[in-house]
C-alpha cells in the first residue's frame, strides 16, 4: 500500500512572446480548455503604432531609393535600400508580435497555474511565464513507495488506486516505470512508481489529486502478512 498523486509529464509552460501589459484573460486555474482555445490577450496598441511607423518608413526609404536611382547616385541608392531593408525587418516582427499577442492553448488540458485575473494592466516581460497547463489525457499515477516493500514490486504488477475524494470508486492501474533512486522525506526513503491509467480520465480528475494505492502481489500467507514488518525490524535491531 502506498499513497499517490496524479501526475502528467506532458506540461506546457507558455511564457509571455514579448514585453507588454495584459489586457484581457479568459481563463483561471482549474478551468479545462481544448486546443486553439484564447487563454490571454496582450495589449497591442503599442505594436499598432510600431507597425505604422515600420510601413511609413519601409515607404519612405523605398522612394529615397528610387529617386536616388534616377539621379544615378548609387551610394545613396544602397544606403536607402538598406534601411528599406531594415524597416521591413522591423515590419516583421512588428507584425509576427502582433500574431502572438493571442495566447491560445497548445493543446487539450487543464490549466494548473496562471491565476491573472487580478493582473489586468499590469505589465509583463519577455519570458514571463503567464500559464502552465497539463493534459489530462496522458496523467498516470505515481506512487511513493516505501524502501521497505520497493524490492516487492517489479513492472507490470497490477494496481489498484482510490481517490480520497472519491474512496468508493476504484481503478485499475499497472506498473510501468520504477524510478531507480529513492528520494528523501521526513518519514523515511521513498520510490517514484509510476502507473498507467488504461481508462480514460474521468472529467472530475485532476493533476494533483491523491489518494492510495494498493498493489496486487503474489499469495502471502497470513503469517507473513501480519509479522513480516516485525520481523526485517527484529533483524536489524539484534543484528551484531
């Protein structure tokens, strides 16, 4: 027996594409979003200008080249179409910040961090992250089982699992990953089991929740059942 959390390794963290402030936000932490789904809006009206002043300069430095070419004065013609160049350089990612101010989910999920409501005007910098968000269709379970009964479990060995907010409901699992070093806690060392969940997840799941899980091994007398802890302590204890 152990306890367990539900888990997903399929997390996206979606930063902020550019620096800006928020102006809108569609979602909180807890909500199910399907992919293409508007999670946040940053404000544009920055951008709107910048691309104005991209295209009236693109404009501008296009037409300094054209004149210089009827005069016949190449320098001046190259150094004009370079800051052509550069204006539409500019108008590109000008217009490429625009198409990302739209924060949309990458895929079906669940948002598990990202609570921005209270943020609204409030400004962010490149990198920022604004949300985290989970898929819920690929979580599985992860036991944290004790030193003393990792050497029990092999791959493969079924498992059953009860949520401790739904304890009359069971579900099967089976064993698939064994982490291969232990980490430690306050009650002692413990093993990363991770289980599949061959079911699909039912809608009330969510990345997080826990419960405890019981694994199926072989036939053990009742002996065994009841004095095998006694037992391995007595070992160590009078082992001189």
């Amino acid at each position: 027996e152990a306890p367990f959390i539900l888990t997903s390794d399929d997390v996206q963290y979606l930063p902020a594409p550019f620096e800006g402030y928020i102006e809108d936000v569609h979602v909180q932490v807890g909500n199910s979003v399907k992919q293409g789904d508007l999670l946040l809006l940053l404000d544009t009206d920055k951008l709107i200008l910048e691309e104005s002043a991209a295209i009236a300069n693109k404009i501008r430095y296009t037409q300094e080249a054209e004149k210089a070419r009827a005069e016949n004065s190449l320098a001046e013609m190259k150094i004009a179409l370079a800051q052509a160049k550069q204006a539409e350089a500019q108008l590109d990612l000008v217009r490429y910040h625009l198409q990302q101010a739209e924060i949309k989910a990458p895929f079906n999920g669940i948002i598990v961090e990202g609570d921005l409501e209270e943020l609204l005007g409030a400004p962010v910098k490149k990198g920022d992250v604004l949300f985290k968000i989970s898929q819920i269709e690929k979580m599985h379970a992860e036991l944290g089982v004790s030193e003393r009964d990792i050497h029990e479990l092999s791959l493969g060995d079924p498992v059953e699992i009860a949520f401790v907010s739904q304890p009359h409901l069971k579900y099967s699992a089976k064993i698939f990953r064994i982490d291969p070093v232990a980490q430690v806690k306050e009650h002692g060392n413990v093993f990363l089991v991770h289980c599949t969940l061959p079911i699909k997840p039912a809608d009330w799941w969510r990345p997080g929740m826990s419960g405890v899980a019981k694994v199926n091994l072989n036939n053990r007398n009742a002996f065994w059942v009841l004095a095998h802890r006694t037992t391995d302590f007595l070992r160590i204890a009078l082992w001189w």
